[in-house]
C-alpha cells in the first residue's frame, strides 16, 4: 500500500463511518504519475479476495475467527488469472497468445475455475453449449436432467 502511496487511513475511516464489519475490497485507478483515484468499496467478499487464500493467507479466516493468526511462512508470490477474460486480450491482440500461454501456465489460481474440483466449471460449459445448441436448433439435454 505504501508503494502506490495509498491513503490506508482515510480508507479505514470510511468503514468505520459506514459502520461495515467484514470482507471488501477498495478499488483505486493509479496513474502513471502516481495519483490516485478512488473508485469504489464492495461491502462483500468479491472474486479476487481468493488471492490471498491461493497465496497461503486465508484472510477470512480472520473475519470468522479473530483468534486466528496470520503464518507468513505459508505466504508466497501468486499469480491469479481470470481466464475467460484475459484470453481475450489475445483476441484484440493487446498480447501474443505465447506471452498469455507462459502467463497462464505458471498460474496457481483462477477466478473462475478450481483445479482440483472442475466440476462447477464444467457444469458452466456443458450448459453454456447446450444453451447455443438450442438457439440454433439442436437438440440438447435440459438443465434439469444432467444429473
């Protein structure tokens, strides 16, 4: 925080004035000049607070248990990638598809898909297709009968 000059305090200010307890996330446009503009505050737990989990510190655990201490030692560097999304930058061509592939493979966490339990993300393409089979007059099993 100190790094891009963030006013932590003034921050904390605010959600103590909104009387909010719990997870959120403040999100800031920092200039290549080094301003900052504050854009909004989410009084929830959103996508990208899973970093933290994925990087070795739970954070929530803390919001649910205050007798819980942080183990640094668990905390290492983590790359976090929504991959829907960032592919497609190689789409528009803002980056080559070898620069997202070396990004995407030294990835360990993903906003919208668990590695280790794909079967929600599965789920999610196995209706999404279905739903395009439909539209163009395929036959295609109903949502209630997947399982």
């Amino acid at each position: 925080m100190e790094r891009f000059n963030v006013d932590t305090e003034a921050v904390s200010r605010f959600i103590r004035k909104a009387g909010y307890h719990g997870p959120f996330s403040v999100e800031f446009l920092h200039t290549k000049e080094g301003k900052n503009y504050f854009m909004e505050v989410n009084f929830r737990n959103e996508g990208l607070a899973y970093a933290s989990t994925c990087a070795g510190v739970n954070l929530h655990a803390l919001y649910a248990d205050s007798t819980k201490r942080i183990n640094w030692d668990k905390f290492r560097p983590t790359y976090m990638m929504n991959y829907s999304i960032d592919l497609l930058y190689v789409k528009e061509g803002d980056i080559t598809l070898g620069h997202w592939l070396k990004d995407f493979l030294k990835t360990r966490c993903f906003i919208n898909v668990c590695l280790t339990d794909l079967g929600p993300t599965l789920a999610y393409y196995k209706h999404k297709i279905s739903k395009k089979n439909e539209s163009i007059g395929m036959y295609s099993v109903p949502a209630d009968r997947w399982y």
